[in-house]
C-alpha cells in the first residue's frame, strides 16, 4: 500500500474535524504556523516525523495512523514479508517502506528509506525529531549531513546520532542509496 503528502494532509484535517478545532486552534496546540499548518492539511508542504511525532505525543494517535491510515493491531510481534512494507512518501526526497507499522505501543519507528539521486548542487532535505536514530546502508552510498558535518556512508556502514539535530541524507554516485532507519523516540 502506498500514501502520499496529500492523504497524510486528509488524516490531519480529519483529526482536527473529528476534534472540533478550527485550523488556528489546532495551528496554536501544535506550535505551527497557521499557514504551514494548512499546507500540511492540503499535502503541498513536506510533514516532518518530529510534526507528525507532536501530533501522536498531543492527541494520543499513532504515528502509523496519520502516515498510513490503518490502526496497528498486533502487541506480541509483527511480521513485514520482504518488499510488504506500507509506504509512505513523507517527503519528496524520501520514500518510507515502515516494518513496524502493524504493531501497536512502538517504542521506535523502523523504516527502510530509499533517497534517489539528485544533482550534485542540491542542498541537504533537513530534519529534526526529537530522540535517536540509527541509520545502517544497504545498498548503494550516501552522504549524512549531521549538524553541518558530512559523513560518508557505504553498503554495511551504520551511524547513531541525537536526532535533535538536523540532518539530511543523499544518495551518491547517480545511484540510489537504501538504508534501514530505525527511530528511537525519548
């Protein structure tokens, strides 16, 4: 199954519907800007993991629920079949495949993260999240960018890093790169 921007967008403003706020309110108890929050309703803006992350913290809804519109169901274990992934394309320059979004009460997001390759000109996609993420290369080369610093990683190469602070990755050599990013919320 696949999602994009403007379902997400859908699922915000059902949220806020479903609530009873108007968009300043909900604009206001989550700390935006009202003009970026109707973006996100709308799906023309990119919605960060640490935004969604403010939403589930807020008004108690799992983050697999705004990404991709299923409650999870299994609290003992979960199984994701090679290539069975939910997916998401949170942001443009990122396509999420989530390995645990059948489970309920994570403690961390699980994602294999596919970046295809830009020009070499094209600036970082920053992000910041609250928590840690560790991100492991499974196919191709990238480069982290991690509060400014560049770091190069290869197949089997892995980093653990403050998520607090920003960082972007892209994808090197005209390849795409794929990578294992696992999100450790505080």
């Amino acid at each position: 199954m696949k999602t994009d921007l403007k379902q997400i967008g859908e699922r915000i403003k059902g949220l806020r519907e479903a609530l009873d706020y108007s968009p300043e309110e909900m604009a206001a108890k989550l700390e935006v800007d009202l003009n970026d929050y109707l973006q996100f309703e709308e799906g023309e803006k990119d919605i960060s993991v640490s935004f969604l992350q403010r939403i589930e913290r807020e008004f108690s809804v799992d983050i697999s629920t705004l990404m991709f519109g299923t409650e999870p169901r299994m609290n003992s274990y979960f199984i994701t079949r090679k290539d069975k992934g939910m997916t998401v394309e949170r942001v443009s320059a990122y396509k999420y495949q989530s390995l645990t979004s059948g489970f309920t009460n994570n403690i961390a997001e699980i994602f294999e993260v596919t970046v295809e390759p830009k020009s070499a000109d094209t600036d970082f996609y920053k992000n910041i999240h609250a928590g840690q993420e560790f991100n492991m290369v499974l196919e191709g080369s990238m480069m982290i960018n991690i509060n400014g610093k560049n770091l190069i990683l290869g197949k089997g190469d892995s980093i653990y890093f403050d998520s607090s602070l920003p960082h972007g990755m892209k994808a090197l050599n005209d390849k795409p790169v794929k990578f294992l990013a696992v999100i450790l919320y505080p």
